[in-house]
C-alpha cells in the first residue's frame, strides 16, 4: 500500500475543500547484480575474486502504484516513482575498513536532466548507472542496494475564499 498524505489548509482567509485520499496498488522492488567488468561473469553471494579484478554493480529498481485525492475541486493524482538507486559496502581489508558509499544511478531524461521513473534500470540509457568498484586490497566486501522512492504530489485541492 503506498503511503501518501493530505493536509488541510485552513486558516481565517481560505478554507480547504475535504478530500478524501485514494491508495491505488502498491509494493516496491530492487534486483541488484554484480558481474566482472572484463568478463561480464556473475559474482555471487560468497565468491572469491582476485585483488584487482574491477566490478560492475547493477540494479533495477521500481515503485507500483498511485495516489489520488477525490472529492468536489480535488484533481490529483500520481505515480510513486524511483527517485535513485544507491550503494553502499562494507569492507573489512588489508587497505581500508569501514562502510563506504560506493555511488548513486539516477534517472534522466532526453536532455540529460535527472527524472524519476517507474522503473529505474542501470542497464538502460536512461539511467546514470551502472556504478562502478575495484577490489583493490585483499579482504570482504559487502555491497548493499537501495532506492529512494518518490511519493506522488496529491496536495492540490480548489481554494474557495471564504465571504
């Protein structure tokens, strides 16, 4: 179920017409994928790779559902979209230990502006990813990935002005 939120606005001037909200659908997902940037071979959970050896990090990301408000003078209405996938990891090495922030994929339009979208896939143009990491001393890492989801705008409802 998607979370959404309507305010009032009333004061001594303006008065807001009541609008009942609407939750349409919902769930959100993330699919994460690290392969070898040379070979383009998987790395699963526990593998073992050589010092050196350069990673691609790769997710797919996407928010279901929509908002609306319904109610006389209410016309809004949404989609929860992906606002950016990031990741992290924690290494524990000979190098460095500690938890990092590894890079972000964004969304983007034609004109290279970033967009929020539906689905959010590295693999795609329209996107920033995929983010790249180098093992560079021996050791664990750990990759974590999450998105950040965007909440559709549903606050508009008709002003009256009160006589």
């Amino acid at each position: 179920m998607p979370r959404c939120s309507c305010f009032d606005c009333v004061d001594t001037r303006r008065a807001c017409q009541a609008c009942s909200l609407v939750p349409q659908g919902g769930g959100q997902s993330i699919s994460p994928s690290i392969t070898i940037e040379s070979t383009g071979a998987p790395v699963s959970d526990g593998a073992m790779v050589p010092v050196g050896t350069s990673l691609r990090l790769d997710a797919i990301a996407s928010a279901d559902g929509s908002c609306s408000l319904v109610g006389e003078g209410c016309n809004s209405e949404g989609l929860r979209t992906v606002n950016h996938i990031n990741i992290q990891s924690d290494i524990s090495s000979t190098g460095l230990n500690g938890h990092y922030v590894e890079g972000y994929i964004f969304g983007w339009d034609e004109n290279h502006t970033t967009k929020s979208y539906q689905i959010l896939d590295s693999h795609n143009s329209n996107s920033t990813g995929p983010v790249h990491s180098t093992l560079f001393s021996p050791g664990t890492y750990q990759f974590h990935f999450g998105r950040r989801l965007i909440r559709p705008p549903v606050r508009s409802c008709l002003i009256r002005l009160k006589q």
